[in-house]
C-alpha cells in the first residue's frame, strides 16, 4: 500500500534537537516534540508560511503566524534548509530571508 507523502516526516536523517551539554529537560522536550508529532506539524505549518509568505524574515514569519512564535519559526527554518525545502538569504545586515525551494517532481 503506498504512503501518503504528506504523511512522511519531512526529515529522514534527524539530528538531535538537543545539544549533549544541554539540561535534562531539553533532552525531554525533544524526545516529547518527536513522540508526539508536534516536531512535524510545526515543520509543515512552518514551509506553508514560507511557502505563503515568501522572503520573509523568522520575526516577520512569527508577526504572519497565529500558531508560532519567531522563536519556534526560527528553529525550524534551518531544519527544512537542511533537507532543501527552503533558502535562507542574507540581504542585509544579520536578518536572513527564507523562501520555499521548488518541488521537485518524480
């Protein structure tokens, strides 16, 4: 039976959330976001925003959001870069700017 693709985590090849020299309790967070899910649905709710709003900044992302705040945007951004969903460019000065990477169609 094939898979949903909308259903696949986004990341197959995850690193760790939480730093080796982090407090027990991010450890815990982490472990919680994966177990539940919430890492996933705030990746996807995080590339539907870029994907809307694009060339946008985290803080500018979070201001669009009614979900997420810049902070939690700003920890998923680099994820989904990582994996080629989006691109940060830096324009000017320290802000990055993120847009959503073309689909790419087998």
């Amino acid at each position: 039976m094939p898979v949903d693709p909308a259903q696949q985590p986004l990341l197959l090849d995850e690193k760790p959330l939480a730093r080796k020299t982090d407090h027990h309790s991010s450890h815990a967070a982490a472990d919680r976001m994966q177990r539940t899910g919430k890492l996933e649905e705030q990746r996807a709710q995080v590339l539907a925003l870029v994907k809307k709003h694009p060339y946008r900044t985290s803080k500018e992302l979070g201001d669009l959001s009614e979900e997420l705040d810049r902070y939690a945007i700003a920890r998923r951004l680099p994820e989904l870069e990582a994996v080629g969903k989006v691109k940060g460019f830096r324009k000017e000065g320290r802000q990055i700017r993120w847009t959503a990477e073309p689909e790419v169609r087998r």
